[in-house]
C-alpha cells in the first residue's frame, strides 16, 4: 500500500528522511515553545492569558497541558486582542459563526505565510487521490481569494491537474450536467449535498465514474462511504478542517483508517470535556488545537467543540503521522428536548442517510401551546412516512421511563444552506 504523501512533507519539514514520532515531536515541541513566547510577546490576549507562564519551562509535550484553555468565546469578544502582527500584514479576514448558533461571532485573521502554509497542505493532501490527469470538482465556497476553494484551487494547481471551480450546490440539475460535462474524476464536496448528488443521479439512472471523492466541511454520515461507492464507484476521503487550523486539518489515505493529521502545522489533543484534562489516545473527547505557525493569529489550546479520537499508532499504510480515527461531530449542536430527550444532526445525518430513499432533509423542534414537537422535512422518492418516521425515531435520545416526543416527518425541499452555514444545524422556534 501506498504511504500518505503527507508523510513526505512532514519529514522534509522535521528534516528527517521519513516521519518518525521522536522527530515529528520534537519539532513540535520547539515549535511550540516559539509560538508560546512570540504569542505572549505579540499578542494582548496572551500577553494577559499567560501571565504565568515560562515559555523555557515547557520542556516536554506533556507540559501543554498545563497552559490555559482559548475558547471561542475569548475570540468572539476581543479579535483583535489574538493578533500578533500589524493589521497592514493581514490578507484574509473570515468572519464564523459561534457554533452556528446565537451568540457573538468569530474573527479569524491569516497573513499570506499562513495561507501559503494551508496551500502547501492541499497540495500534499490531495496528491494523495489526485494525480495531473484528473479532472476536480470543488464544490466549496470558493469566490473570495482567500476562501477555502480558492486555497484548494490552488494547491490542486500545483498538482497540474484540471480545476472545475463550482461552490457549494444551489442547482442540482446544473451540477450533474457539469459533472458529466467536464468529465469530473474527482469531487470535493461538502457531505449531505454531495451524498444527495449521488443519490439522485442513481435515482435518475444517470452514470458517471469518478475514482475519489473528498467530503470535508461537515460530519460525515455513516453510510457516507457505501453511498459514493455505489454511485460512482468513488473511494471516500474524509478530511477535517475549520477556520481556525487555516481550513487543512487531516486527511485520510489510501489505507482509509483515519485521516492523518498535519502536524508540521497543527498539535491536537484530546480532552475529557467536563473535566477537562488529557485523555489517552484511542479515547473520545473534545478536539483541541494549538497551532504551530500561523503568524497572524497564533491559537494555543483551542477548544473546538468537537468529539473526536486520536491514534498514535502506525498506519496500515506505514506512516507514523497521528490520526484522527474519527471526528463525531459538535458537542453542543443537538438540541434538548423537555421530555427529557436529546436529537442532534449528526444523529438524525447516520439514520436518515441509511434510508436509500433519502435525498435531503432539515429539522426543528417547534414549541406551541399544544406542547413541543420535533419537526422532519425530508426529501425522498419514494416517501415512506411510516419508515422515514421509524428512522428519526431511532436518532432521538430517550432516557428510560420518559415520555417520548411528538415527532412530525413530512415530505419537502430541505436546503440546509438556507441555514446560513455551511454545517447541520437543528432549528429551535
């Protein structure tokens, strides 16, 4: 089997001749000390978060864990407070979303070297899959330079293969005759709209091969990878990433056991989010992160709201590159029912996808004065209430002797990107 290309990169960028952990960890551990001191140096934020701390006495991996946490919510309050160089160096400015809920949102700042970074991680990353005979969809937001499709478009470049820049699916329609068009081999999309393109071509009868599909933006359901297999007869590349790691995060290979993670860039943890400390690899936690060369917005102990495990051991494809075993979703993006009950759209995304019917669907939990009901729009031909109903009823979290809720599936168009973001959310009115 072939080993990840990222492990290449990551020991050109250590100066070994292959990735091996002692090397790979003590170039992260020198990174780090530098990022600690410049962020403390530079930044106001940090300046103050870190009053304590001694750069020179984090002599060890080990000893991040007892820096301070940085929280979303420090970022929403004072973004300008994280910066660590002038305004004049900043390229790219991206405004988030808090957990695409209410509450104040994020300004995250890149100078052209941190862009340029992300660049040089799409373009190992996806020669994974990708070679210059291919043909790549992107259906990423992609207008704005800058933007992650810009930056893919980019690193795909260097690739020499061709780049067909689409964005996200607002026309279905187009976006299979583009497909077809342009003899797309391999498609980057965000999860549900690209499982809801293949689902409809099968439905339609409409053929096309394609060898690799990268799914990224959004938890990826279960039945993701059976999905883009039977319909274009693709490989699933799972790849994670979020504003705040400089979008690249960690990317599977061909071994498809995790995605590898980009640690000439980015230091991950994982931690007990209630009590907050260090949990053991192959354990589930919160994804932290601490980034080890942004220059514009240096983050150290990030919290990202994401469960997730991490794996240290040898890939089957032979690289010694940590792994991200799994991301399962947001902590805090399912919604608590009065009943005493929790639904969350990861949840919802595994049961409704396994349902070969399914084209899309969104959710709300309404509260009325007839009492609180959970609200499905599903999209399917054919529409089966009774089973549709069956497969929302199996995603709600009933604890033992609670009543369970009213649940109402009916059938309609469920565009999410309605939602403004471009991550499932469950609608509370």
């Amino acid at each position: 089997m072939t080993i990840t290309p990222l492990d290449r990169h990551i020991a050109a960028v250590t100066g070994t001749t292959r990735a091996e952990r002692d090397a790979i960890e003590a170039y992260q551990l020198s990174r780090l000390r530098g990022t600690v001191t410049r962020a403390k140096r530079s930044g106001r934020f940090y300046r103050r978060h870190f009053t304590d701390v001694d750069p020179a006495a984090i002599d060890s991996l080990e000893k991040l864990s007892l820096l301070p946490f940085t929280l979303p919510s420090d970022i929403a309050a004072a973004p300008y407070d994280f910066l660590c160089v002038s305004p004049r160096d900043v390229s790219r400015i991206v405004t988030v979303s808090t957990s695409g809920t209410t509450g104040r949102p994020k300004r995250v700042f890149f100078s052209p070297e941190d862009q340029e970074r992300t660049v040089d991680f799409f373009h190992h990353g996806m020669s994974t899959f990708t070679s210059p005979e291919d043909t790549v969809m992107i259906g990423m937001p992609g207008k704005t330079p800058g933007s992650v499709g810009d930056l893919l478009a980019q690193g795909l470049s260097r690739l020499g293969c061709r780049v067909v820049p689409y964005g996200p699916i607002m026309d279905f329609d187009d976006a299979i005759a583009t497909l077809r068009r342009e003899g797309v081999t391999v498609l980057v999309g965000i999860p549900c709209q690209a499982l809801s393109l293949a689902r409809r071509m099968m439905q339609r009868g409409i053929r096309h091969t394609m060898h690799s599909v990268l799914l990224s933006a959004d938890y990826i359901p279960a039945p993701a990878a059976s999905i883009v297999h039977e319909a274009w007869g693709a490989g699933l590349y799972p790849h994670f990433g979020m504003t705040e790691t400089g979008y690249g995060g960690a990317v599977a290979c061909r071994a498809h056991a995790g995605m590898h993670i980009r640690e000439a860039d980015l230091l991950f943890e994982i931690i007990d989010p209630l009590s907050q400390t260090p949990l053991k690899d192959g354990e589930t936690g919160e994804l932290v992160v601490t980034t080890l060369t942004r220059k514009a917005m240096p983050l150290i102990r990030y919290r990202t709201g994401d469960l997730a495990r991490i794996t240290s051991q040898t890939c089957p494809c032979g690289s010694m590159v940590r792994r991200l075993e799994r991301v399962f979703g947001r902590i805090h993006s399912g919604v608590s029912l009065r009943s005493g009950g929790h639904v969350s759209p990861h949840g919802l995304d595994d049961a409704l996808w396994a349902d070969p019917s399914v084209l899309s669907w969104s959710a709300a939990v309404e509260h009325t004065p007839e009492g609180e009901s959970l609200c499905v729009t599903v999209e399917a031909e054919p529409f089966d209430e009774v089973r549709l109903l069956d497969a929302v009823k199996r995603a709600v979290v009933i604890p033992q002797d609670s009543p369970p809720p009213r649940i109402v599936v009916t059938h309609g168009r469920a565009d999410f990107l309605t939602t403004g973001t471009l991550k499932r959310t469950i609608a509370v009115r």
